[in-house]
C-alpha cells in the first residue's frame, strides 16, 4: 500500500515534470517564432504628406445647441 507521503511526492514529481516540459516546448516555439520574424522581408514605403482643409458642417447634426431651452435635460 502506497503512504500518503509517497503519492504526494509522486502527484508533485508529475506535476513538476509536466510543467518543466511545458515551459520548455514554449520557449523553444518561441525562439522559433523570432527565427521565422527575422526571416520575413521588410518593404519601407515612402513618406506620404496629407493635406486637407476642415468643411462647414452640411447639416446640424451631433451640434449642441446650448442656447435650445426646449431641450429636455437628461441626467
């Protein structure tokens, strides 16, 4: 019959080993990932200058019209 004291060191020698690979299958995929990042052609397009004027507004929506004492108050 197995003590409590040996199934414990066992459930902790498993559960070591499990998160011990884990790690280490995750460091290897990511060290994979920088290989492949390296690898990828990096294309630098020019410099684009955008000029634009601001428009008058062509109807009133989404304007405040704090002079309107019509307009219900919602708080």
């Amino acid at each position: 019959m197995i003590s409590r004291l040996t199934l414990s060191a066992v459930i902790f020698a498993i559960i070591g080993t499990a998160s011990l690979a884990f790690a280490a299958s995750a460091h290897q995929a990511a060290v994979a990932s920088q290989v492949a990042a390296k690898q990828v052609r990096v294309v630098q397009l020019e410099r684009v200058v955008i000029v634009g004027k601001r428009l008058a507004p062509a109807t009133g929506v989404a304007q405040t019209d704090a002079a309107d004492t019509s307009a219900p108050r919602v708080q």
